[in-house]
C-alpha cells in the first residue's frame, strides 16, 4: 500500500475530513435546499474546491465532483469527489456521513478512498490490493450467511415490504436502516458489521456516487450486484444495488428476495 496516489490522497481526504468534524463541532455551517429537494450544505462546495486543488496540484490528473465543477475528458483518468456523501445526515448532526474519493482510468476504479470524519473509519483500497480500515484488513469478521440486512430507507419501493417480511419469518436476523452515507453503509458490508446492504439509485449514478466503495467491498471478498446477481457498472449504474459481504450472503439473499418481488 505504498502507491503514492494512495498516500498524498489519504492525506488531503484526512484535512478534509477534519474541515468538515470541527464546523459540525463548532455548528458553523449553513445549508438550503437544491432544486430536487436535496440539502447541500456550505461546507460540499468548500471541501470539494480544497480537495480539487489539492488533487490538482499534486498530480497532473483531471478531477471531477458532485458540486459544480470543470467537465472532464473520461477517456483519461480523472479523480471522482463527493465532499459529504448524506448530507442530510451531516446537518442533522447524525455520524454517518462520509467523504468519497476515487481515481478512475479508463472506466475501471484503480483506487477508492471512504473516511467518516465523524467515527474516524478511513476505508481504502487500491486495485489489486486488500481492502483495510486503517491498518486492519477488511473484513473484520465473516459473514457466512444472511445475518444483518440494512437498506437505504425508500419506502416507496416494495423491496422493502420485502425485507420486512423476511424479518418477520426470522430469515434475516437484523434489519436496519441507518441513513446518511450509501458508501459508509456500503463499507460496512466490507467491514463484516452487515451481510448486505440494499439501495436503489432512480437516475443513473455518477462517478462519485458508489465507485469507492465498490472497490473496497470488491477487496475485501463482496460484491456489488444488481438484483440478478450481475455485477454494476459502479460509475454510470441506475436501479437497485445488492452489497453482500461474499458469494453466499449475496446467493442466499437473491434466493430469498427475488420470489417476494416475483422475479
């Protein structure tokens, strides 16, 4: 894990984090609402432009970010920003936001960078390495089977009257919906605190949205799947994502899910 990329990345997503932990402690942010109703705060476009010229000035390499930013060319590597992924999540003073950082290369996810600045969690991974959170290498503990299942709370969709329903007949031992981030939720699965974890993008997700922790769950021994089993595209995917923590956590739950919602 001595890839440079990886060091000087840790090291600005690390200041990062720390701009965003002491304005939340301080409670000197602000925040309005965009045009789909979504919270942004003061703090994504501050972070996103710190983050950007640091990337910028360290590495001859475009960089790309939810917030307004130049357009890039994505036939050439370029870095992938979200500033605060749960932004909702951060305002609300909940610890389940996070800062996500990917470097992409020819529509492959060479390394992928997850830290909630709030419960110190820093998950990296660089292709062809391990997953770790710190210096521990992930997972943490094993998932053999269904055990703990969290999904992002839509409840408009009818997996989730699904999961429920598995709840109720004692075939997933623990349902949660913690909120905020979908990548620290993603992450995780990675780390073994959840079997899988299930959520839906209405609109075609963009670069920043999953695709490091895609990286990380893949290190680690999981998968990101649609519900047929198929591996997503992490950085252009719409509809429902499946994380599972390996090949029989994500068997046994499409097993079990698919015949709810008459697949």
């Amino acid at each position: 894990m001595r890839n440079i990329y990886l060091i000087i990345a840790k090291q600005i997503v690390e200041e990062a984090g720390r701009i965003i932990r002491e304005a939340r402690e301080t409670n000197t942010f602000t925040f309005e609402f965009k045009s789909d109703d979504t919270p942004i705060s003061n703090l994504d476009q501050q972070v996103q432009n710190y983050m950007s010229k640091r990337l910028k000035d360290s590495f001859d390499i475009q960089v790309m970010g939810e917030e307004e930013c130049d357009s890039i060319d994505e036939s050439k590597p370029y870095w992938a920003i979200d500033p605060i992924d749960g932004t909702w999540a951060f305002i609300t003073h909940e610890n389940t936001s996070a800062i996500n950082l990917s470097l992409i290369d020819n529509g492959e996810v060479i390394l992928g960078i997850v830290f909630n600045p709030f419960t110190q969690e820093f998950f990296q991974t660089e292709k062809g390495a391990k997953s770790y959170i710190g210096m521990l290498t992930l997972p943490l503990r094993d998932n053999p089977s269904v055990a703990v299942v969290n999904f992002k709370p839509e409840r408009e969709h009818p997996i989730v009257k699904s999961v429920n329903q598995l709840f109720k007949e004692n075939k997933i031992k623990k349902l949660t919906s913690i909120g905020g981030s979908i990548t620290y939720s993603m992450c995780m699965v990675a780390k073994g605190a959840f079997s899988n974890y299930i959520a839906y993008f209405n609109f075609h997700a963009n670069a920043w949205d999953i695709s490091a922790a895609y990286i990380i769950i893949k290190n680690s021994g999981g998968f990101v799947t649609d519900l047929e089993g198929e591996e997503i595209d992490p950085i252009h995917h719409k509809g429902y994502i499946v994380a599972s923590a390996n090949a029989n956590a994500r068997d046994d739950f499409l097993a079990m899910i698919n015949p709810l919602l008459g697949k």
